[in-house]
C-alpha cells in the first residue's frame, strides 16, 4: 500500500513563512508528479504547485513568487516552501502524488491534509 504523509502546517502571521512536507511511503518502483493543493473552507480544492519527475514546476497564479515546490528523491519527499503568507492562503494543504507501483502500474495518492492557518 503506498501512503503520502504530510506534516509541516499550523498557524502564522501574515508575511510569515512555513515549509510543508510530504513523504512517500510503501513499496514503490518510481514516482512521477508530486504536487500540492489546497482546499479553503466553502470552496473547491485547487491546485497549488506541481513537480513533474522531468523537474518541471507549476503554480497558481495567487502563488507565484511566493511559494515554491521542491523534491528531495533519495527521500520520496515533496516539499512546499511559503513565504509572504496572506490570509487567503489559509485553507486545508494536501499532497499528491503519481506512483509507480511497477513499471507499468501507476496510482494516484492523496495525503491526509494539514491545515495552515495564516492570520491578519
């Protein structure tokens, strides 16, 4: 069974930074996008920031140059660097992930979530 745990969110001031952490777990073969979304309270998750295995990135445009997504593969660990949080931002962060259970078996996994409350 292949799990992403995520840790890393709680509560901040306006301005202020957190990094989040999502690690793969299980009996994996490769792993293909890892990406970050989130969900506030009332509206439809989106997407926050994508890592393609190729080292490509994506981001919302309410991100961009303030968030970053980085990957440390040795680890199987995707991570979300924010800066300049707004109160916007505070919603409910969940990791995904495309894996490769086999070389021709992928599945896509969705973290538990953490919150990341940011206040004004």
């Amino acid at each position: 069974q292949v799990q992403l745990v995520e840790s890393g969110g709680g509560l901040v001031q306006a301005g202020g930074s957190l990094r989040l952490s999502c690690t793969v777990f299980g009996n994996i073969f490769s792993i293909n996008n890892m990406g970050w979304y989130r969900q506030a309270p009332g509206k439809q998750r989106e997407m926050v920031a994508v890592s393609t295995s190729g080292g490509s990135t994506n981001y919302a445009d309410s991100v961009k140059g303030r968030f970053t997504i980085s990957r440390e593969n040795a680890k199987n660990t995707a991570y979300l660097h924010m800066n300049s949080l707004k109160p916007e931002d505070t919603a409910v962060y969940y990791c995904n992930g495309l894996v490769h259970k086999t070389t021709f078996s992928i599945v896509e996994v969705w973290g538990q979530g953490t919150l990341v409350t940011v206040s004004s």
